[in-house]
C-alpha cells in the first residue's frame, strides 16, 4: 500500500507546504517547510539583502556523526525505498522514517532479547 507524508507549513501550521527552504545565518544553518506563498513572502523579505549581497559557495556538509543512518536505510529497504550504501541520507527519506517512527507507539517497538540460557547476567 502507497503512503503519502504530507507536510506542513511550519510558519502557519495549516497550509500544506510546498518547498523545503534551507538557509543559513551567522554560521547557523536552518531548514523550514513553506507553502507557496509563504516562501514567496520569504523572498520578499529577503529580497533587499540579497540584492546586497555577494555570492559564495555552500558551506561543506558536515561528517556524520554516526546518528541513526545505518537504521534509515534499513527501513528504507524494507520501504523498497532506493537509496545508496553510503552518502547523505536524503532529507524527504529521512522525514519519512521519523514520520513513520513517531507513528509507532512505543509499546510496539521490540523489546530487548532476552539473555541466552545459561549465561551470566551482571549485577
């Protein structure tokens, strides 16, 4: 069965957004999902200090820090999402799996295995 995430303006909170804006400001970097007119609007504001500004290069991605990547492409395979062994995780895939991980209770996370019989438990 297909899925479809749906995301939200985060501006106003009710409007389904249509782009994912990322944009950076004292060595900060930010990402925000806008509707149409809201990006639009965005823009506008920020349409005078880009005309003053001067272009530069992206900064580098920054090195994974080892978070949950190797847990986002094993649900991706069990989504049959395509994704690559190595690399960034995409930002729609990595939404998805949060969006599908907060829509599991945690009740229904597996719990622990239980120790081999036999074997000594530390206390």
């Amino acid at each position: 069965m297909a899925r479809r995430v749906i995301t939200v303006d985060d501006l106003d909170q009710k409007s389904e957004s249509a782009e994912n804006i990322v944009w950076g400001l004292d060595g900060e970097w930010y990402e925000i999902d806008l509707s149409e007119a809201n990006a639009a609007r965005l823009r506008g504001l920020l349409e005078p200090y880009l005309a003053a500004s001067r272009p530069t290069k992206a900064p580098r991605a920054r090195a994974s820090n080892g978070d949950d990547s190797q847990a986002i492409r094993d649900w991706a395979a069990t989504q049959r999402i395509p994704m690559n062994d190595k690399g960034p995780i995409p930002a729609d895939i990595r939404r998805q799996y949060e969006a599908a991980k907060a829509a599991v209770p945690a009740a229904a996370a597996p719990a622990a295995p239980a120790p081999a019989s036999g074997s000594a438990i530390p206390r």
